[in-house]
C-alpha cells in the first residue's frame, strides 16, 4: 500500500486533499466557510461563463440561458455564478443569481446574498446593495454578523458612514456579535474620518431596519 501511494505521489497527485477556494468578506481577513466548492471548474461551467460572456446582446444572452444555463447540474451552475462573481462581471452575475433563485432544488441561503452583496458593494452599487439585504429578509431569511458587515463594507465603500453606523449599532441590537476584525476596521475607518466618537455613541435606530430608508 505504501509503494502505491509513492508511486501515485509521484505522478503528481496526493490523496485525500482536496482543493478549497476560500472568499473573504470586504472588511475581514479570517478565512470563513467557502462558498464555491472547488477551485477547479468543470468544463461545463467554463463553457457556460465563455457563452455568457460572447453574448453581446439580450436576445443571444436569452439563448444562452435557454440552452447552455438551463442545463447546468447544480454545482455547475453555483460554480458559473461564483466565477462570475470573482471575475467581477457584475450585470452577468446577477442575472445567473436571478436565475438560480428560480430552480426548483434552490433554498433560501444567507452565503449566497453575502457573496453577491460583497461583488456590488465593491462596485459602489450601493441601491443594488439595499435591495439584495431586503430580498434576503423577503426570502425569510435572518442577516446574520457577515450578511450586516459587507452591508457595512458596502455603505463605507461609498462614505455613507451614518449608515455604516446606524447598521453596525442594530447589528449588535440583533443579536449578531461583530468580530474582532470587523469592529476594529470599522473603528479605524472612522477614527481616520474624525468621527471616532460616532463609533462609540450609540445610534437611534428603529425596531424594524430598513437599510434602503433614508
């Protein structure tokens, strides 16, 4: 058994290990659970985010969900989604998200918000942001610690630092304990802005949050 092992190691595999892609929220360096499988994609998602990408306007783009989309098994297409996401291709992204939110084995999942929330926030789309933290709740769903950091990292992406706030204090009102590293970014953050008694001031916030009031 053991020349077997040796000689499988020496043609480049190892048993037993597998390959993990590890995504990190916009205001934490701490690994977290990963929410693409795999770092290897299989051919039929790489055809698929090819596809997607040629389809340069919204009739051959429908083609493409008709046909190479709708036949992905579910780990490809959660596999698609996440290359988009890490290749930055925002608008396609969310329409495979739109999609994928419409198949029958779909469930409600707070990570799958998370990842797309981080994407728009890095784009400083911050209306795109508001809507996808109330869709989580539409859904049933209850934001946990992550899901109320990136809609902080989102809103200090754009200095919207009230509402980074306003959404810091009833995350902590919620139940939800921030980090370690999200606490002391955030507090950075505002201390670098002249507002490092804002941080320690509680806010007035409402029973209900609605990130998208103004």
């Amino acid at each position: 058994m053991g020349s077997l092992v040796f000689q499988i190691s020496q043609l480049g595999f190892i048993p037993n290990r597998k390959t993990h892609l590890n995504i990190c929220c916009g205001l934490r360096n701490g690994n977290r659970k990963p929410m693409w499988r795999s770092r290897i994609l299989s051919t039929e998602a790489i055809q698929a985010v090819h596809s997607l990408k040629l389809a340069k306007s919204p009739a051959k783009l429908q083609q493409v969900f008709d046909g190479t989309i709708s036949r992905l098994l579910k780990a490809d297409l959660l596999d698609t989604l996440g290359e988009l996401n890490r290749q930055n291709q925002v608008d396609l992204a969310l329409k495979v998200f739109e999609f994928l939110r419409k198949e029958v084995w779909y469930k409600p999942d707070v990570s799958l918000f998370c990842d797309m929330i981080l994407m728009l926030g890095k784009k400083k789309l911050i209306s795109e942001v508001e809507e996808l933290f109330s869709e989580l709740k539409k859904e049933g769903l209850v934001a946990d610690t992550r899901a109320y950091t990136e809609l902080i990292g989102a809103y200090i992406q754009v200095d919207m630092l009230e509402k980074a706030m306003e959404t810091y204090e009833f995350m902590k009102a919620s139940g939800c304990v921030p980090d370690k590293n999200s606490s002391k970014k955030l507090k950075g953050h505002f201390q670098n802005e002249g507002h490092s008694t804002l941080f320690d001031e509680p806010c007035n916030i409402s029973p209900q949050f609605n990130p998208r009031s103004r």
